[in-house]
C-alpha cells in the first residue's frame, strides 16, 4: 500500500478525511466562490493587459495630433489649407463650384 492509502485506511483514517474534505472545501471557497478569488484575479489580469495597450495605442495618437499641431500653429498657410480641406472653408474672393453626383 502507498503512504497515502495507509493514512487514509490507518488508524486516524477520521481525521486525514475531515482533513481532506475541510481542504477541499476551502479550495473550493478560495478559488471559485470568494470576493478575492482566483478567477477575478485572472479577470483582472486580462483587463489590466488590455488597458495598458489601450493606453500605449492613446499615447501614440496623442504623439500624432500634437505633431499635427505643431505643424498648423507654425504656418498659417497650411493652416488655412487644413481648414478648407476638413472644413469646407473658403475665402472671400474664392470662386465656389457645386458639383452634384
């Protein structure tokens, strides 16, 4: 017989199962059913992992814009070529053409 088996059919075989079982139990609780558990670890895990490349993908947006502005607010030419192109902007004395699709 293993060591195992021989506790567990020994002379404190009561004890080694109450043991056991009270050890499984807590497993149990501790893995799956508490406030603190495992899987809300895991879970946490995961969106903190997803944050943080959210975050480096912001940061990397923010690097873009802040070149882009730097880049209007040091010609006023391009400047006021980004208005007319996003915003449709014209000058005075521009000529406007409508072309219907």
């Amino acid at each position: 017989m293993s060591k195992i088996g021989k506790l567990w059919n020994g002379p404190h075989k009561g004890f080694y199962r109450y043991a056991s079982v009270l050890t499984a139990v807590m497993l149990v609780f501790i893995l799956f059913l508490s406030n603190d558990s495992l899987l809300r670890w895991v879970k946490s895990l995961f969106e903190l992992r997803s944050q943080k490349s959210e975050i480096e993908y912001l940061r990397q947006e923010n690097a873009k814009l802040d070149l882009k502005i730097q880049q209007l607010s040091d010609e006023t030419d391009s400047l006021e070529q980004f208005a007319r192109e996003t915003f449709l902007f014209a000058a005075p004395a521009d000529d406007v053409f409508i072309v219907e699709e």
